[in-house]
C-alpha cells in the first residue's frame, strides 16, 4: 500500500470538504432569498388586487344578488268568519248561519329590488349615492303547521266550504300585510339594508368613501 497516496487522498478530502459546506450554504441562501421574494411577490400581487376594486366593481357585485331581503315579521291572526243564507242578497234566512275559529300563521319577508338600482359618486370623488326602489314584500308564507281551524259550528241547511275557508284564508294575508305595514317594517328594511350595503362598500373598500342612500318614491314607480 501506498501510504503517501493514501495521505494524499485524506489531505485532499479534509481540503474539499471546506469547499462543500460552502456550496451547500451558498445553495441554502439562494434558495431562501428565492422563496421569500416570491412570497414578496404573492404579497405585492394581493395588494394590488385588492387595490383594483373601485365603487363600481363594488356595486356591480351588490346589485348580481338581484334582490336583498333586509327585514321579516311572523304574524299570527285568530279570528271568526260568520255566513248565512240570503235572500236576493238582501234578507237574512234564519237558521242558516254557520261559522268557525280559524288561525293563520306565517312569516312575511320584505327586501328590496337591486336590478333598479343605480349609483353615482360625488365631484370630489369621496362619496357614493346608492339609489334603490322602495322596500316591497318578497313572501308572505303561511304556516300551515300552526295554521287551520280551531273550532267550527257547521249548518246542514248552510254547510262551510272550501270556498269559504279560502276566502277566510285571503282577508288574514291582506290583514298580515297592513298591520305589519303600520309596525314600521318598510322603515326597518330601509335601515337594514342602508346598513349592508354600506357594510359591503366599507369591507371592499375601506372608510375611504361616505356612502349615502336615496329612496325612490313607491308611488312614482
């Protein structure tokens, strides 16, 4: 064996390997500066996206919902229906009267239509005017679990029918509709959805623009 080729190939190994760990260093810190300006970039890119949205980015994503329901209202009517016979519509026949407890249960919900509506924003750019059409009612559904009739006094010479409770059925969804009208829930759903659509504005854009609201008149429409 030769031991001087042998001490060579040692010196020569203890010499490179310096030279390795080097290398593997230098490697290490390209690849890290590689993946931290890459996350830089992935950063920079969001924040320029998220910097592109203008008001009518914004608005256009508001008004593809088509319709916002901003308020709803469960009602519950009891009340009595009373029929009898008569005579050429004029003269009550005795003993033909018939009647019944009925109870309507459900649930109306009021929003507004956003296909109408429009916006526009102010000279100095600062503020956006969102103008929508009345609330309106989008459903008014019964309950029909809770609903139907509680007690019922039936006419042979007059019985109750279908009809009847139909009719019943109709009075209670235009009374449910005028008293919850009167309870303020057209100014509610206003409010509600001033409320979201400002909460949108603010959430895309920031507190960088007023936004205000304009009502269109129901009857003018």
């Amino acid at each position: 064996m030769d031991l001087k080729k042998l001490s060579n190939q040692k010196l020569s190994f203890f010499l490179t390997k310096p030279k390795i760990l080097v290398y593997g260093l230098i490697i290490g810190l390209l690849v890290g500066i590689f993946g931290i300006s890459a996350l830089f970039r992935a950063g920079e890119a969001r924040y320029r996206q998220a910097n592109t949205l203008s008001p009518s980015i914004v608005f256009s994503r508001i008004v593809s919902e088509n319709e916002m329901v901003s308020a709803s209202q469960q009602y519950n009517i009891v009340d009595k229906s009373t029929d009898d016979n008569t005579l050429f519509d004029i003269i009550h026949i005795p003993f033909t009267e018939n009647s019944f407890w009925y109870r309507y249960c459900g649930t109306i919900k009021v929003g507004v239509n956003l296909k109408k509506a429009t916006y526009e924003t102010s000279a100095d750019g600062k503020t956006i005017t969102v103008t929508l059409d009345a609330p309106y009612i989008i459903s008014n559904t019964p309950d029909m679990d809770k609903s139907g009739v509680l007690e019922e006094n039936n006419n042979l010479l007059n019985p109750i029918h279908v009809e009847d409770v139909d009719a019943f059925q109709r009075k209670c969804i235009e009374q449910s509709e005028t008293e919850i009208a009167a309870a303020g829930i057209f100014d509610e759903a206003k409010q509600n959805t001033e409320d979201n659509i400002r909460g949108m504005f603010n959430s895309a854009l920031g507190d960088a623009y007023t936004v205000e609201f304009s009502w269109r008149d129901a009857a003018s429409e």
